[in-house]
C-alpha cells in the first residue's frame, strides 16, 4: 500500500524530501512528530518515509479515519484511532504505546490534533500527549516539518452527509492534479528531551514546547516566500484559531 501511495503521491504533484531520518532509528520505538496542514498530507508523509526507508503507523483522529477512501486506507496501515474526550484520548495512547512496545517501529503523531485553523497555516497551540508518551515511554521524537500538501484537497467539511460533501474535495485533486503543486517534506533532528522526566509537574509542557518550535523553525525555509498567509487560498478552510508559533520576525 506504501508503494501505491507514493505513485499516488507522483501522480498529484511533486515531492521534494530534505533533512534525513537516523538509520539507527528506523526500527525502534520512536514518535514522529509533523504539522497538520491538510487532508492530503498523510499521504504525503507515508511515501516521504516510505523513500526514507520505513513504513509509518498514524495516530490520528475519528474523523479522518472514518472519511470515505482516506480512511479506509489510513485502517488498513495500522493508524491509532483517537476520539474527542479525555477517556478516548487516554485509551489511544495507551494502544500507542503498546503499539510502540510490541511493534517496533515510527508512529506518526500531529500534536495539533486537527489541521490548522491558523489563517497563516502556521501549527496550532496543540496538546501535550506527544511529549507525555515520549517522556513516559522514554521514547524518541523525531520532527517533520511540512508545505505545499494543503494544496492538493480542500479541508472540505468534518461530517459527511452525502456525495455533495466530497466535491470540493474531488474537484480540488483534480486541479492539483493539473497544476502539479511541491509537496516540501523536511526531516528534522531529534528533540532533545534528556533533561526533562515524567515525573516532573511541568516537564510535559516544556516537551511539547520544544517539539512544536523545532517544527515551526524548520517550516520557515519551507515557506520563506509566503510567510504571512499561504498564497494558496482553500474557501473550505476555518481560519478561526492563533498560531502561538508563528516568527514575529
């Protein structure tokens, strides 16, 4: 299915792979922490590590799981289903790290939890699990920094009701298709998290901290002519939320 995703990926635009993933990693327990930009990019992110040498696992939400076509093939790769609620959010993590223990290998994680709502595109605040698995599980977490994926599939809609709730998504891959965007994927290093424990009231926050700036500042070279606003405009796309991670500068 890897290797069908990434002729996918070909077909729709052009991926351009920077940065490297550490060899020693491949087939360990390890977390791969990326910016949620758009409904296409876990297929993009599945054939960059797919070239990168390793099959990824997704841990994401209900939702995109239960979308027709891009959810079935997210459950046949063995993605981890996270519902909204506390009860939900802790049973997922708790099959990840089962997941982590008994299948060595990268799960792929957004600490954002949705795509951006951020008229710039720029990360969400996001939520502190990926850091309190790491640090839990004693886990590394690699970063990926990511562009130009939001501009093959519209963000659509959240509750499909019918066939007319998949034509702008439809219609936009058609267009990507055409047009052929650059999907940018940028492996970044290792956050170091050797400092911080579990145990330690507020080591969870300063994690996730550190994790979502590693990401944010290697996403400037990505978009460094476009750093306001994406030049690409989705309709479809709320714009209701505040990067606390956007440069000032």
């Amino acid at each position: 299915m890897t290797w069908l995703d990434v002729r996918l990926v070909r077909l729709v635009g052009k991926i351009e792979i920077t940065g490297s993933l550490p060899a020693e990693l491949r087939h360990r327990p390890m977390l791969i922490a990326a910016n949620h930009i758009g409904m296409f990019d876990p297929f993009v992110l599945t054939a960059a590590l797919r070239l990168a040498g390793v099959n990824p696992r997704f841990m994401l939400t209900g939702g995109l799981l239960d979308a027709p076509v891009v959810g079935w093939g997210l459950r046949q790769g063995g993605s981890l289903r996270v519902d909204r609620g506390k009860a939900n959010v802790i049973e997922a993590f708790d099959r990840a790290t089962t997941a982590l223990r008994e299948n060595p290998g990268p799960v792929l994680v957004y600490p954002e939890g949705r795509v951006s709502r951020d008229p710039g595109l720029w990360p969400e605040r996001g939520k502190s699990g990926v850091a309190r698995m790491a640090l839990t599980g004693d886990v590394p977490v690699l970063t990926i920094s990511q562009w130009g994926a939001h501009e093959a599939v519209y963000w659509g809609t959240e509750v499909v009701t019918g066939w007319r709730d998949l034509v702008p998504g439809l219609t936009s891959l058609l267009r990507a298709i055409r047009d052929r965007p650059t999907f940018k994927v940028h492996f970044g290093p290792v956050v170091d998290l050797s400092d911080l424990s579990a145990a330690k009231p507020g080591d969870a926050i300063r994690a996730h901290k550190r994790i979502m700036q590693t990401i944010s500042d290697n996403l400037v070279p990505l978009r460094a002519d476009e750093l306001d606003e994406p030049r690409f405009h989705d309709p479809t796309r709320p714009t209701d939320s505040k990067s606390p991670w956007k440069p000032t500068s």
